[in-house]
C-alpha cells in the first residue's frame, strides 16, 4: 500500500511546487539570528539554574556554538506529576520518546526506563525569563 501510494503521489505531483506568496513573504520576516540566540539564552538560563537541583538529571550538561537547541531535555522522577504542574502553570512540555507497547520491556528495559523519564522544557522563543523561572518553580 505505501509503495502504491507514493506511486501515485509522483504522478500528481511530478515536481515540487512552488512556494506561496504568502509563504514566501513570512519566511522573509523570520529574524532566524534572534531565535538562536534566544533559544540558547533560555537554554544556558535552565542549565545554570537547574545545575544542582538533585531531582533534574540534564541530558546534555553543555551546548556547543554551533548548536540550536529545540528544547531542554531532562529525566525526571514523578514525570506525571510534573507534567501536570507545569501544564497547570502554562507550560506544555512535550514527551518526545514514547516506546510503543510492541517493544520488549525486559529486552529494552534501559529504552524504558528513559522513556518513562524523559522530558522536554519548551525553550523556544515565545518564552521570557519570567517562564524560565516558572518552569524552576514548577520543577520543585
């Protein structure tokens, strides 16, 4: 079925279309420069505050120049829980890594243990120090 399918999707579509107009003019109005910068403060601001905090193992302890986070990974204990205070706060984290029920808990059992633990603060541009603080708050 998916080989028919991208069959057919080529013969519709035999080459790329083009951008919209609309497309086009908001893509121009990107300042791709302060979203970098922005994403990576908010980054190092969570990093050096959450540094210490015994509950909060940081997946990766340090970012390099050429590295734009999409957000700040971590593993918790209690996860649950701290979904639904920060959710409660505003704060959406997305879950990233959910294993389907097909994959063997005792043969990956590492692969779970994570999957169970792992969480993503949302460090995107949208959000200021006061939601950096909040997100700390949260994670008490």
């Amino acid at each position: 079925m998916y080989v028919y399918s991208e069959k057919k999707l080529i013969e519709i579509y035999s080459k790329p279309a083009k951008m919209s107009r609309l497309s086009m003019f908001m893509l121009k109005r990107i300042n791709f420069e302060e979203i970098i910068r922005k994403r990576r403060e908010n980054y190092n601001f969570l990093l050096k505050k959450l540094k210490y905090n015994k509950n909060v193992k940081i997946i990766f302890p340090k970012i390099t120049n050429e590295v734009t986070p999409i957000g700040f990974p971590i593993a918790i204990k209690k996860r649950k829980k701290i979904i639904t205070n920060l959710i409660r706060n505003k704060i959406y984290p997305p879950i990233h890594w959910n294993l389907p029920k097909e994959i063997d808990k005792n043969e990956f059992s590492a692969s779970w243990n994570i999957s169970k633990n792992i969480l993503t603060l949302p460090i995107d541009q949208r959000y200021e120090k006061m939601d950096m603080e909040r997100m700390i708050k949260c994670l008490k």
